[in-house]
C-alpha cells in the first residue's frame, strides 16, 4: 500500500475536528446556523495553522448532500464532501493564488461564477494566498465582491493579510488562525501515532511538537520524515540524527558549562554538538531555547504551564537555573540573537560562537572593562560616576552590573584608580588600549566593540 503522508490521512473533516482554532469553528457553527453565513471570508494566519482545512469543511458544511440546507455536522460520505476533502469538486474550486494571479485568470473565474452550482447549494470559491493575485487580478475579483451571486461564496486564505487590498478586505469577514500551541500538536502526534500503531518513546513527542513552530502540518511532516526513517521505536536520538536537533542533553551539558565559568569545558561542548553535525545556527537556536526555558524556570517555578518540557527536562532546567541569575539570562539570550544574525553572514561563524560563549562563561572577568569603557564613554569623572552608578552607556552593562550584587560599580571603579585623575579622554583611551587586560578581551570580542561604537553613535 502507498505511504499517505499524515497530513492528507489526518486532515481534520469536521468543524470539530480542527485542532487550535475552536473559536473560529464556534463562530462558523453559529452562523450556519442562524442561517447568516458571509458571502466571503478571510483566512489570515501563518502556513499549516488549518486555513485550508476549515476552508474545506466550511465547504463540506455549505454544500453536504445529505441535508436539505447547509449544516455544522457534513456527512463526510456524499459524493460532494468525498470530492471536496480531495479538492476536486466540481462546485467548489480551488485555487492557488500564487500560480493563477493573473488578471484574464480572474476574468475567467468571474464569467463562471454567474452560472449556478452543478450538483450542490453555492459554487464555492477557495482562493489560497489570495496576497500574490496581481493587481489586476484583485480589480477583477473586487467586481465580482461587490455584486455576488446569491449562489457564490468566496474563501481567500492568506499568510499575509497586510498585502491583501483593504477594499477587498472591508468586503470579507476576517478570521484569524492562532499558532497552534506545542502542547496541542504534541497531543496530535501521539493520538497519531497511537492509531498508527507505532512504537515511540515518550520523550520525544515535545520535542518534536516544538520543532514545528505552531504549525500542525510542519508537525506531521517532521513525523513523517522519522517514520520514513524505518526504525522503531522513534527516539529523541533519531531527532538529531534526521532532523538536526540538537540533542537536549547535549545542549543542557553545554549550559551547565557556561553556567560553572569552565572556558575549557564550554568549548568542548561546543565542539561535540558541532562533530554531530549541527550548524552554528541550530546550536545558537537551542541555546536560546535552554537560557529561556532557564528564565522562565528561574522566574515562575519548574512546573510553570509556560514550559513546555518534559518531567525529566523540569528537573534538569530548575538544576541549571541555580547557575544563573535572571539578569545573565537575559543578556545572554538577547545576545544569542544577535548573534544569530550575525553568524548567517560570517565567514567565521564557529569563532563567533565560542568568543560568545566564552563571553557568557567568563562574564565576572568583563565586568571591570564594561565598566572601564562606559567612563571613557561618558568621559566622566570618578566622583561624578559616584553620584550615578546605576547608568551606563551599555544597557548589557547595567544588566550584568544587577546581576553581579557582589560587586558594586564603585568597587569596580577603585580597582582601576587610574580613572580617578582628571585626564584628557584621549589620554585615558591609550591608557585603556594598552592595559593587558582590555586588549586581551577587545581582541577576542569583536561583538563587544561593536556595540561601544553603537552607543557612542547613539549619543546626542
Ligand atoms: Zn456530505
């Protein structure tokens, strides 16, 4: 037997079924019901949330067979709902706006809309990615938007609803698809996979579930890569090998590295997830998962609904959240995204990654040279850094400052009384330059320097 991909065997078929977008299907029911369906709807939402799918059972629900008018419950059997669930209805007409934008394309579709449905109630139009139509193609459609036939009914899907002309817009009743959440694709993997009688391993399910990014069919499509796979049962460890995920213990090693100010440790972790075979970009991605899951943990408790993990993982993020404070995690995960961009257009991104983990892991040691450039900065005296220790030119710098209570920015001011005498700023800059110290960091941190010359641009 031919290999159905999940998506197409477990496309949701009644209103009931569609999975995350319960408000939307309460609203369709009701107005069915009430005999007030709209001429045209909206479908706006990012790919594989259901838009195409509540489409179709709209369809289904307008045009079943099997009852006199439209109904919220469609058979599913007559030959209408049969041909619509395949989209290859007679009455119903699919089309992908991307590929059929054109203005004469419209025109077409306008000519036929005037003669009446073949075999069912309404000729339904389903216009996917109704944002790439040309602008002709909208004029055309406007016209027939503005005058339907009572027998016609118009559903555009769109991931772009910003592209979509307002007075098309104005002539539609908008809905908008939610992401669906990780817990609710995870269930739907599993339910999936229960049915489909094959073995997994428990662990594996949320993990998989967030990969997809809140869309349901990214979900089913990575299982259906796993499955293709041919091994059973499906483990976390097939994650990494077939889809580049990093493996999460790897990744909490990683952390817990950074977290014991081990520089040689971070490396070697780093070096692992690489020899596995992972990108700089799929490493910093996870790392920014971990320090936020770290965050969240350290903010709202181990078992917050805001974590999606499992039970072993809540233990595993509470142990590693005692390694940071808040503070560091935030820099740390603002910077990782930074650097993430920084890393697609480098031609060095390995060396990126370690001078920036190495930055997270020997934080304690940048502190007196934050400190050290914010004075060159705002070329200050030390008396009058007294008086505002708190601000600095750095955001990160004050974020680091809060999270280090056991150093206080005049301590760090008296470790380096060089700054305390009234000195040219230039004077002071060479000073900075040839200290051991800084140039150790500067020339290690390209990121660090960067961000001075933004501030200084910054300033009034
Ligand atoms: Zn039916």
């Amino acid at each position: 037997m031919p290999y159905t991909v999940l998506a197409r065997k477990y496309r949701s078929q009644t209103f009931d079924e569609v999975i995350g977008q319960d408000p939307i299907a309460r609203t369709l029911k009701n107005a069915i019901k009430t005999a007030k369906v709209a001429h045209a709807y909206l479908f706006a939402g990012t790919r594989g949330v259901g838009k195409t799918t509540m489409a179709r059972v709209l369809a289904k629900a307008l045009n079943c067979l099997a009852f006199e008018t439209p109904t919220t419950q469609p058979c599913c059997k007559c030959e209408s709902c049969i041909a619509v669930n395949v989209g290859d209805d007679i009455d119903v007409i699919e089309i992908d706006g991307a590929s059929n934008n054109r203005v004469d394309e419209i025109r077409e579709l306008r000519q036929n809309a005037i003669y009446r449905p073949a075999r069912s109630r309404f000729k339904i139009y389903i216009i996917d990615e109704v944002h790439m139509l040309s602008t002709g193609a909208f004029n055309a459609l406007l016209k027939i938007l503005e005058e339907p036939p009572s027998h016609v009914k118009f559903i555009f899907a769109t991931t772009e609803p910003n592209k979509v002309i307002a007075t098309i817009q104005s002539r539609c009743q908008r809905f908008d698809f939610n992401n669906i959440s990780a817990r609710l694709i995870a269930e739907q993997l599993k339910s999936i996979l229960e049915q489909e009688k094959i073995k997994y391993q428990e662990d594996l399910v949320l993990p998989l579930a967030k990969m997809a990014n809140g869309s349901m069919r990214d979900g089913l499509s990575l299982l259906d890569r796993l499955i293709s796979t041919g091994s059973e049962p499906l483990t976390t460890e097939l994650l990494e090998e077939f889809l580049g995920q990093p493996n999460s213990e790897k990744i909490y090693h990683l952390t817990a590295e950074i977290g014991d100010s081990n520089a040689a440790g971070t490396l070697a972790a780093l070096e692992d997830l690489v020899s596995a075979g992972l990108s700089e970009v799929q490493i910093v991605d996870s790392l920014i998962d971990c320090m936020r899951d770290l965050m969240v943990a350290k903010s709202t408790g181990t078992e917050s609904e805001l974590l999606i993990l499992t039970a072993e993982q809540r233990s595993r993020a509470g142990e590693l959240a005692e390694k940071f404070d808040t503070a560091a995690l935030i820099y740390n995960i603002t910077t990782l995204e930074k650097l993430r961009w920084s890393i697609k257009n480098s031609d060095t991104p390995r060396a990126l990654l370690e001078a920036s983990l190495l930055r997270f892991a020997l934080s304690e040691h940048f502190l007196n040279v934050d400190q050290l450039l914010s004075q060159l900065q705002t070329g200050s005296s030390a008396a009058q850094k007294k008086k505002q220790p708190a601000r600095s030119v750095r955001n990160e710098t004050s974020i680091e400052q809060r999270g280090k209570p056991e150093t206080t920015a005049d301590e760090q001011t008296q470790d380096k009384p060089v700054l305390n005498h009234p000195k040219t700023a230039s004077q002071r800059k060479n000073e900075l330059i040839n200290d051991p110290a800084v140039k150790t960091v500067l020339i290690g941190l390209d990121a660090t320097i960067t961000g001075i010359e933004e501030a200084k641009n910054q300033k009034p």
